[in-house]
C-alpha cells in the first residue's frame, strides 16, 4: 500500500470536494439533453463551479503557491517555487454528451518540474496518482487499498492497443491525425478515442492501453498523466522531437505528446 504524503492527502480531498458538484450536475445533462438550448452552458458553469472548490481547498492547505488553472489561468502565489496545474474537467464533450468519462487533474510542480500528479474519475471513483520516486499507484474506492501500477510489457508492436485524440470542428490537423491512424491501426490491435488525455494517459499507466499520442494538448491537460504514466514506467515524450524526453523535464511544452514503454516506443513514434 502507497504511504500517503501529506500532499497527496490534500490534492485527494480537493479533488473529492469538487466532485460532489460535478456528479450532481452530471445528473442533470439527461434532462438538459431534449432543451432546445442544450446543455452547453450548464456545462460551463459545473466546470467553473468545480475549479473554484479546487482552487479553495488547495490554497487553503497549500497558501502562497501559484496556479495555472483552464478557466482562470495564471495566478501568482507569494511562493515562486510551487505551482498548481488544474483542470477541474477534462473531457468536457463526454460530460455534455451524458458519456460518463472525464476527470478532475491536479498537477503540482517544483522548480519547473512536475513532482506529482492526480486524475480522478468521479463516476467510476477510480483515483489515479503519483509522486516523483514513489510510484504510481490506483485507488478505485473510498477507503480502498492503492494498487500498485505498472505499465503494459508488451513488444510486439502488431499485439498493442494506443489510445489518441483527433481534433475537432474547428481544431486543425486532421489530415495528419488520418495518416497517424492509418499508419498504426493497420498494425495494431487496435486504437481507441476516449475523449480524455488526462484519463488517457492514467490509462497507459495502468496498462489498460499499450501506449497514446495526441497533438494540440494544454498542459492541464497533460501534467498530472505525465507524472502518472513515467511513474509506472512508461517513457513520455515530446512528440516531433524525439529528444526530449518528459520524465526529465517539465509538462509537455508543444501541446504534441506521446507514451509507451522502451520497447514500443519508437516503432509508435515512426508512425505517428
């Protein structure tokens, strides 16, 4: 079983306050769906709504530090050495839709690095967290024991499943995200989009996928997964540059990332 910091104790409370108003509001889209108006800004409001209890607890347990936040952006702490990077919402079409796959993320770095990393799925209950040099771990209920994470071993590349994301109305790359596709689902077992990168990647370091890349990410989209993911082994990079490798560095400055583990990794990278 994990020995839980006190860091990781505070980010697991903020993210279990705000999930009480998303499970609620998530309740109500079904009824939102026949609106004329639709569910859009209802939304909205449950993702401001959420990033405002994060924001709450956490400068409560943690004053001073700063924060990098999807719907509030930057805001400096007195302490220049912490800093915050939330997303009170990833997998926002999923939550509009009535699809019961998104997640709360909270990231914390120090000095520029990445140290620890939180995704949780509040439907499901499934917690997924790490810290730098203490693994990665799942908790998939209160009060449950942490399972210990550990990346996929596949080699084979033809025997993986990777998971993606395309863009949508109005994102560019799509003729690139179709030739990604097409060179990697005609040797693969598979490719999935979930509509999540932060669940997504939480994923890989479970093994429940052999790999993910995607393009055109935020960093609060990818900070609290990066952590995650190189904790349970698997090698994250910046995708387009295979240089640089993120369990050295900070969150993924390009928006473009990729992850697999040693063996899989560059056959992926060749055709993504």
């Amino acid at each position: 079983m994990a020995v839980q910091s006190p860091l990781m104790t505070i980010m697991q409370n903020a993210a279990r306050q705000a999930s009480r108003s998303l499970i609620r509001d998530f309740g109500e889209v079904e009824n939102l769906q026949v609106s004329r108006k639709g569910p859009a800004d209802f939304v909205s409001a449950a993702d401001k709504k959420a990033e405002e209890v994060l924001l709450d607890n956490l400068r409560r347990d943690r004053p001073g530090y700063s924060f990098l936040m999807e719907e509030g952006g930057e805001i400096k702490g007195t302490d220049k050495t912490h800093r915050f990077i939330v997303d009170p919402l990833d997998g926002t079409t999923n939550f509009l839709h009535g699809i019961p796959h998104f997640a709360i993320s909270v990231a914390l770095e120090r000095n520029d690095e990445l140290v620890a990393g939180l995704v949780y799925n509040p439907i499901t209950d499934e917690m997924f967290h790490a810290e730098k040099g203490r693994g990665a771990f799942l908790n998939a209920g209160r009060g449950g024991a942490d399972i210990k994470l550990k990346a996929a071993a596949r080699t084979i590349f033809n025997d993986a499943i990777f998971a993606t994301g395309l863009p949508f109305l109005g994102k560019p790359g799509h003729a690139k995200a179709l030739t990604s596709l097409h060179k990697v689902m005609a040797e693969t077992a598979g490719i999935r989009r979930l509509g999540a990168a932060s669940l997504d990647l939480a994923w890989a370091a479970a093994g429940r996928f052999d790999g993910y890349w995607e393009r055109g990410l935020a960093p609060w989209d990818t900070a609290a997964g990066i952590v995650i993911a190189r904790e349970a082994g698997l090698v994250v990079r910046e995708l387009d540059n295979e240089s640089e490798d993120l369990s050295e560095h900070n969150a993924c400055h390009s928006g473009n990332i990729i992850c697999a583990n040693a063996d899989l990794l560059p056959d992926l990278m060749k055709r993504v």
